[in-house]
C-alpha cells in the first residue's frame, strides 16, 4: 500500500512539473497568438513590439530602485546599521525645515494664492519632498562611486530624428565633432543637479555641443527669466549664476537681481504673451519627445544614443569620452 502511494504521488509530481514546463515553455515563445479579435491575430512579439518603450522604462526603473536599496544595504552593513537607521542618518537629518521665504517665493513664482493656508501647507510639503529627493539623489550618486554596478539592460532603438525639431538653448561652438542633448524639468531636484553638472563640461570639452532641451508642464519663474535671457543672448550668463549659487526656482528676489546684474529687462519674464509662446515651445517639445518614447527627465541623447532612465554623471562622461575618441580614430 505504502509503494503504491508513493508511486501515486511521483507520478503525479512529474506531470505537474511537464505540464509547468511545457506552459511556461510555450508562453514564452515570443510567436505564440495571445490575442484574436476577428480575423485579427497578435503574437506576443507583437504586443512586446508595441509597448517596448514601456517594457524598457518600468524594467530599468525597478533596476535602478533595486540599486538605490541595496547600496544603501551595503553602505549600512559597513558601519553596522539598520537601513532604515542609515537613511535617518544620512538623509532625514540632513532636511533642514523650508522657510517660509522659500515657501512664499515658490508661491508667487508659480502664481499660486499665497493667503490660502491650503496652499501654503501643499507648496511647503511639495518643497520638502524635493529638497528630499534631492539629497537622496546625491547620497546613491556617491555610493555607486564605491561599488562595482554595471546595468547591462540595453534600451530599444529609438527614432532619432526627432532632435533637429526640438526647442533648444544650444552652446554656440565652432568645429563641434560630439553632442549632448539634455532634457530637463526645473523642478525636478535629479535635474538641477545634473545640470549644473553638464554646464561644468561646456568649458572642459571644446568639441561638445550641448543643447539643454526645456519640458515640462508647469512653467517657473526660471523658466521665463532663462528663456528671457537666451532671447538677449544671455542663457549661459544666467545659468552660470544659477550653478554658482543654486538657485532655481525658489528664489525670484535672487533672479531679479541677476536679471538687473545683467541688463535683462525683466518685464519680458512677466510678459503674458511671450509666457504663451514659450508654454507652446514647452507643448511642442513634449509632442516631439513622447513620439520618440521620452515621458521622463533628466534624459540625455549623446550623438543620438539615448542613455537608459536614471543614469549617473560618470555614465554621461564615459559615453561623450568614447564618443570623441570614436571620432578621432
């Protein structure tokens, strides 16, 4: 009786496991029909082949969520923390409150009722969370400096196109061989530390062309005053004075005064028909970027290639250094 239970109980083991494979064999053979509508038939090569910008985007952002988690797993295990007791002390502390200056200056900066106390808890709540994120952003930065992490996922080709109609603040150099598109939000924290980066190479790097691409939905007093200045020739005098002492979109009394520093008339910033043209610059760019499967900043294009979702500095720096030497060989 007991072999004949447990001969029972194998065979059934083994069929479970043929059928299991089988299925899963089956499933992932990319030519198999898994949707019929009609005469209509898509395999799932075709279903993969319609979403790949958004297989690509949600499998790199898990990756880099995943890298950010366990190098701080990493980083807590060398001073023999908890994680939750090294981002307390690493990122928690370093919040300082938001002052209601800067709470103010963002409010009127962005139009905003500032005598709604509604208003004034959300912008408070919204500034932490990037000063947050911010600070986040720059401690991972720093640890994969230490770590070996090589993400070897590679991103689908992607229409390139696109570039040559996009709105753009472009470097003027002469005898460019490399360039660098870079996409960006003012509001995003990850951007305005990757821009004051990328400005830092328009000086060491002779040969590259930078163009700073300007997207987003919400349009900051920034925004205006750089778009004001790019119109007067003064883009890269204004963004040298935002990287020399970070200032973006919190501080309007600082930005009109490097307006008046260098002789921009600051009513072309508050000019509600040139902020109309610049909001269907920024809709035009959005249209232009979505077809080419970009929804998220910062996004960098060098010489065509777009780097995957969360990129380092050192990434941009190795791929502009292989792209020059390319060039010279």
């Amino acid at each position: 009786m007991f072999i004949i239970v447990v001969f029972v109980l194998l065979l059934l083991s083994f069929s479970c496991k043929s059928d299991g494979d089988n299925y899963y064999s089956k499933q992932s053979d990319k030519n198999k029909i898994i949707l019929q509508i009609d005469s209509l038939s898509y395999s799932l090569q075709d279903i993969d082949r319609e979403i790949e910008y958004e297989l690509y985007d949600f499998r790199y952002n898990y990756i880099n969520s995943l890298i950010s988690r366990k190098l701080i797993e990493l980083e807590a295990e060398k001073y023999n923390l908890s994680p939750d007791n090294y981002i307390e002390l690493n990122i928690n502390t370093k919040i300082n409150n938001i002052s209601r200056t800067e709470i103010m200056n963002y409010l009127i900066a962005n139009n905003i009722d500032a005598s709604n106390e509604t208003n004034y808890k959300k912008a408070g709540e919204y500034l932490l969370l990037i000063k947050r994120k911010k600070i986040q952003s720059e401690l991972i930065d720093s640890l994969s400096v230490n770590y070996k992490v090589w993400v070897l996922l590679k991103p689908p080709e992607r229409k390139r196109r696109f570039l040559k109609h996009l709105y753009t603040y472009i470097t003027d150099k002469p005898n460019t061989v490399s360039e660098i598109y870079f996409i960006y939000e003012l509001e995003c924290p990850n951007c305005q530390v990757m821009k004051n980066k990328i400005d830092s190479l328009k000086e060491k790097l002779v040969k590259l062309k930078i163009c700073y691409v300007p997207y987003g939905a919400n349009i900051s007093f920034s925004d205006l005053a750089l778009e004001a200045a790019y119109l007067e020739n003064k883009y890269w005098d204004l963004s040298e004075l935002f990287r020399e002492h970070n200032v973006y979109i919190n501080d309007t009394l600082t930005i009109l005064k490097f307006l008046r520093q260098l002789d921009i008339d600051s009513r072309n910033v508050t000019d509600s028909a040139k902020t109309f043209l610049f909001k269907e610059k920024l809709e035009t760019n959005a249209k232009i970027l979505s077809y080419a499967g970009i929804y998220s900043v910062p996004t960098i294009i060098i010489n065509g290639k777009i780097l995957p979702d969360n990129f380092t500095f050192r990434e941009v720096e190795k791929e502009i250094n292989l792209s020059l030497k390319k060039i010279q060989l």
